[in-house]
C-alpha cells in the first residue's frame, strides 16, 4: 500500500524538525510525483535544497519539469 498525501505531508514535516534533509528530500520528491500539478510541492522541494545549501538543484526544481519558474498563490492549499 502506497502513503497518501497526508502521511508523507506528516513525514516531510517530522523530518524538517528532526533536521533528516536526505529523507526529507526523498519524501519531497514522492510528493511531486504524487501531485505534479501542485504548485507548492516544487516550491517546498526547492526549500529542503536551499536549507541544505544545494542552490543549484534549489533552483531546478522550482521549475519543475515545464521549465517555468513556479510559484505558489497565497491562499490556495489545495
């Protein structure tokens, strides 16, 4: 059985607190294969590079695969 959204959300959270950058990044990832039209998981995805100082793979990923800058509207969760 495959987690959902909310469960890996939960884990990306717990390892933000614990400082796990490389499950963290790896939980990330799951989560933009999950939901590839969500905004906010790129966004997300190029703040775990950009804590653990990795600007170049930081600044890939807000792209995502379109290769336009991405950015999430405040407001909108879903």
């Amino acid at each position: 059985m495959k987690p959902s959204v909310s469960v890996l959300g939960a884990l990306l959270d717990a390892c933000h607190l614990h400082g796990w950058v490389e499950l963290r990044e790896a939980v990330g990832r799951q989560l933009v294969q999950l939901q590839p039209d969500h905004d906010g998981r790129y966004i997300g995805l190029s703040n775990i590079y950009a804590v653990a100082r990795r600007w170049q793979e930081a600044k890939k990923s807000e792209k995502g695969d379109g290769g336009e800058r991405r950015e999430k509207v405040n407001g909108d969760s879903m």
